[in-house]
C-alpha cells in the first residue's frame, strides 16, 4: 500500500462532479501494510482510480465523525490528513474479509427530495449508521456508459466498495448499515437491486415544479442562469444525468436552438424519472417510492411505511422524527438561507409554462405530478 502526503488540494471536476484522486496534489512518503485499511479507524474509502486500478483512502482526524457530515465525500476532502492506495485486486482480497451488516437500506433520489432529511432521520436511530453521499458509488455511476462492456468491473467493486465504506472499527457492528447516494447513482439502479437483492431499497423524488424551483433557488444565490445552446444544454445534462440521457426516449432534437435553465432542469427530472419507471416494475417489492411531499406533509406516517418496508422497529419514531425539525444540510451551500424558511423560489407562469413545453414531449411522463408505481 503507497503511502501519500497531502501538498495541496483543490476539486477536480473536469472528469465528472463526483471527487477524483487528482483533488489532491501528492508526494509519495513510503510503502505500509494494507492490512490496516481492515482496522484503523481513522482511514476511509474516498474514490476509485480508474487509470491504475487502484481504490483510494484518506486518514481524517480522529474528531471528526463522518457519519454526523451532512456529505460524506466533502468531509473526507476538506480534512484528509494522508492519502493511501492499494491495487483493485488487493482491495477485492480485502474487502471479502469484512462482515457486512445484518440489514442494508440504499435511499436511491433525485437530490432536493428531502434524502439528506431521511438519511439523518435514520442515524438518529442507535442500531443504524447512516453516512450522506459516500462518492465512490457516485465516480461509478458517471463511469458506466449505455450497454457497457465494463458491467463487469462495476459488478465486483459496487460490493467492496459498500464493504468498506461500512467495515466494523468500533466495539460493535451496527445491526443496519444506510448510504444516501447522490443522484448521479441513479445509473447503477439496476445493478444495486441485483447486486444487492436482500437489501432494502428505497427512492426518494418530488414533483418536477417544486423540484425545479428548489435548484434554480439554490444556483441563483451564486450566479445568473443563462440560456444554453442546445449542443451545451445537453451537455450540462450529461454532466448531471450521465448515461440516464443516452437511455431517455426524450426527443432531444425537438429543443430549441436555446434552452433556458427551467428547461434543462425539466429534461434532468424528465430522464431520472424514466429511468426508475422502466426499472421499478421488475423490483416492486423490493425498491419503494417515497414522494418529498409525503415525506415533509405527513412524517409520521411516512417514516412508517418506511420502517415496516426497511423491518425496521417503530419503538424510536420520535427520535427519527426529531431530524425534521433542523436543517438537515446546515453548514453546507445547500443550507437553507433563513433558518427554517426553506426554499422560497417560485415558478413564475412564463417557467410554468416552459416546464410544461418540455414535459409535452415526452413519450409518457406529461405531467409535474407524475407518480411511480401508481
């Protein structure tokens, strides 16, 4: 296992949003037992290297509990301490020597759809740990492409990857293991639920016009929002959806030569819900929708339906229920701007109405409400 000081560290985002090994500027220091990555607490899995066929950790201070972070993978980036890698094949060696969690609950999501929320309800819980965004899942998903040759690949680094993020370091092992991924994992759906077919899967999403108005209230606190043309629009999409655009039936030739950002966010929601519509009909019982709306105007009974579907006990609801009365996101960009205000953004008619243009087109999904599995 190289060992790797930390000179210097800044995002890289020009292979995708999700975090990259070349966040960080390196100087390699020495050589140590991989062995450790079984037992040190302070080690996490960051990322995957692509180009060596390597898995990437990162030691952070003993302070810092990344399953309270509001985003695992930001956490991991700003105070990693040193860099370790280790050969995928090692890695895998590795990874079949951890005992995995009696019960896994995956919360699948659009983003902006209250997950965060859900995802802090269950660590309120003393037999749950619960980490928010863990990126190595969210590399893989921006990695796949349409009818990829390297299924394969994914389909032996999904479970070590989902074994180390949850391996046992403490005293005791928790009796159930949660990861809120990011959006962009949509696009290994198909290969969770196979790959994991004892698991609980969860999918978390919100009406296209609330969804909508939450984004473009969150990007406009730092910058305007022009129209795009149609190549960059769907090029911005494709930064954001990955492969779930190539598999749309969305006539993309039918947008106009300019497409404002009502319209692009209108597309992104379009393609994520077609792709879980296609998908949830072969795994009904074992993938559940959960609407925003559901989540946020009926907790309780929400939380519920939930915890029978995770076999959950009920006994701590009101412990669970107490994250619905904080900012789930404080202390990040996404935060919320006046306290509990939440997101105040409202579509004007002339947005309406391009929302409702674009959702026109699509073959079967016309409507803002649209609801899976009904």
């Amino acid at each position: 296992m190289k060992r790797f000081a930390i000179l210097a560290r800044e995002r890289f985002t020009a292979d995708g949003m999700a975090v990259n090994i070349k966040d960080f500027t390196l100087r390699h220091e020495g050589d140590d037992d991989p062995a450790q990555l079984l037992n040190h607490p302070d080690l996490s899995l960051y990322c995957l290297d692509l180009e060596h066929k390597e898995a990437v950790f990162v030691s952070t201070p003993s302070g810092i509990d990344l399953k309270k972070a509001p985003f695992y993978y930001q956490a991991q980036f700003e105070h990693a301490e040193t860099v370790f890698t280790v050969s995928f094949d090692t890695f895998l060696d590795l990874s079949a020597r951890i005992s995995t969690p009696d019960t896994l609950v995956l919360i699948h999501n659009i983003g902006r759809c209250g997950s965060t929320l859900l995802s802090k309800a269950f660590s309120q819980l003393g037999s749950c740990i619960s980490y928010s965004e863990p990126d190595c899942f969210t590399q893989t998903a921006f990695w796949r492409s349409r009818n990829d040759p390297r299924d394969e690949l994914w389909k032996s680094l999904l479970p070590a990857c989902m074994n180390f993020t949850f391996r046992d370091t403490g005293s005791q092992r928790p009796s159930t293991a949660i990861i809120k991924f990011r959006s962009g994992c949509l696009n290994l759906l198909d290969l969770f639920l196979d790959g994991f077919p004892n698991a609980k899967h969860l999918f978390l999403y919100r009406d296209c016009s609330s969804w909508v108005a939450s984004l473009v209230g969150l990007m406009e606190r730092d910058r305007p929002l022009p129209d795009l043309s149609r190549e960059k629009a769907l090029n911005n999409c494709r930064f954001n959806n990955g492969r779930a655009l190539d598999q749309s039936r969305f006539p993309f030739n039918q947008l106009g030569e300019n497409v404002s950002v009502i319209e692009r966010l209108t597309v992104s929601w379009l393609v994520y819900i077609e792709l879980v519509t296609k998908i949830h009909p072969s795994y009904a019982s074992a993938l559940l929708p959960v609407t925003y709306e559901e989540l946020t105007t009926n907790g309780e009974a929400c939380l519920r339906r939930i915890f029978d579907h995770c076999d959950l006990p009920q006994d701590n609801l009101s412990d669970s229920l107490s994250a619905f009365s904080q900012d789930s996101q404080a202390g990040t960009t996404y935060a919320r701007v006046e306290g509990n205000s939440g997101n105040k953004r409202q579509l004007t008619d002339h947005d309406r109405s391009q929302m409702q243009s674009i959702l026109s087109m699509h073959p079967f999904i016309n409507s803002s409400q649209y609801s899976i599995g009904s």
